[in-house]
C-alpha cells in the first residue's frame, strides 16, 4: 500500500492520513412547496461531490506544500489518490450493457482482481456505481463480482474509487496547524485539503 499522494504540475507530495482520513460528501437537495392542490417536492441532483481529506506531513513537506498552495489557489486541476499505489484510470471501449458483469475498458494494466472501482457515466451525473473486480482479460475488460445496475457506453469511466485524476481545490486559505508533534515522525503539520472534481 501507498501513501496519499497530490500531484500538481508532474510534482508528488505524499503525505500522512489524518485522523478523519478521506470525507466524500456526495449532495442532494431539495424544496417543498404546499398549495391547495397538494404538496410538491423538488429534487435538485448534482454530479460534483465535495471531499475533504485531513493529513499530516512534515515541515519539508510543508514547504513543498507552498508551490502547491500556490497551483492550486489558481484553480489550476491537480489529481489526489487515497493510495499512491493504486493510481487506474481508464475509460470504456465498447459499451456495458446492466444485468451483465463485463465491462470493456482501453487499459486494464492498472487493475487487479478485489479493486474496488467506480464506474461513472460521464453523460449522465445520476449513473454511476462501485463494483469489485472479480477477475480480468488482459487489454480487453474487467468482470465485475455483480451485474450492473446501469448501462455504460464507450467513453464513460473506470477508475479506482479513491484516485481522482482531476480535482479543483475549494480550500479558502493555506493556514496548517502546527501540531507539536516531533518533525521525525511526519507529523509536524496539519491540514485539511478540500476539492472537487475537474468536470
């Protein structure tokens, strides 16, 4: 296993899992309105979720962190993996029909059998799924462990659950805390990373 890892601009930082780890927040909203005639309700459905991830990191990290801050306050795109070691992005070739278990894909060296995956339509931001990779066809597809509930056409994604290839920060400021803790341990600094996807 890896470590957490940005990469901005062809740069790698790792860094130190905090203590909440990795936050997804994926929102639905909606309103109700009453009348004469009933109640009405509305629901407003979005594609980006909101994730946050605490980490830890050392005050050379810390300075790295700087250039990033700098990227990133931009609204430049930046990519962030839960696990430096499972880094698979790829998308379908041919189209995955629901019901069925296999999932035609352009790459399949990244993946292994048990990854968990998400798999996303990528015209449509109400269809996507996880699925457990039961075995693989080298370059050809993947099988999952069980039947999709949606369809999926060529162009649509398959990626590790945890790496998320493009990512915008939502972060305000750039302000870590200092922890106290001994620098030898990678723990000096604290900070909670915020973004959004790249859609």
């Amino acid at each position: 296993m890896g470590y957490p890892r940005i990469t901005y601009n062809s740069v790698n930082i790792d860094l130190k899992m905090g203590r909440t780890g990795l936050m997804q927040l994926p929102k639905q909203e909606g309103s109700q309105n009453d009348s004469s005639s009933g109640k009405i309700e509305t629901i407003n459905l979005y594609g980006r979720w909101e994730y946050s991830f605490d980490a830890y990191f050392s005050r050379a990290v810390y300075y790295t962190l700087w250039a990033w801050w700098s990227w990133a306050r931009q609204g430049k795109a930046w990519s962030f993996a839960l696990d430096s070691a499972k880094l698979g992005s790829t998308t379908l070739d041919a189209s995955a029909a629901a019901g069925q278990k296999v999932i035609p894909v352009a790459a399949t060296t990244t993946f292994a059998t048990n990854d968990v995956c998400l798999l996303k339509a990528m015209d449509n931001d109400d269809e996507f799924e996880l699925i457990v990779i039961d075995s693989i066809s080298a370059g050809v597809s993947v099988t999952a462990v069980s039947n999709l509930v949606y369809s999926y056409s060529s162009d649509d994604v398959l990626r590790y659950k945890d790496y998320f290839p493009s990512v915008i920060s939502t972060n305000k400021s750039w302000l870590p805390e200092y922890t106290g803790v001994t620098d030898t341990t990678g723990k000096y600094f604290r900070y909670t990373f915020e973004f959004v996807e790249n859609l």
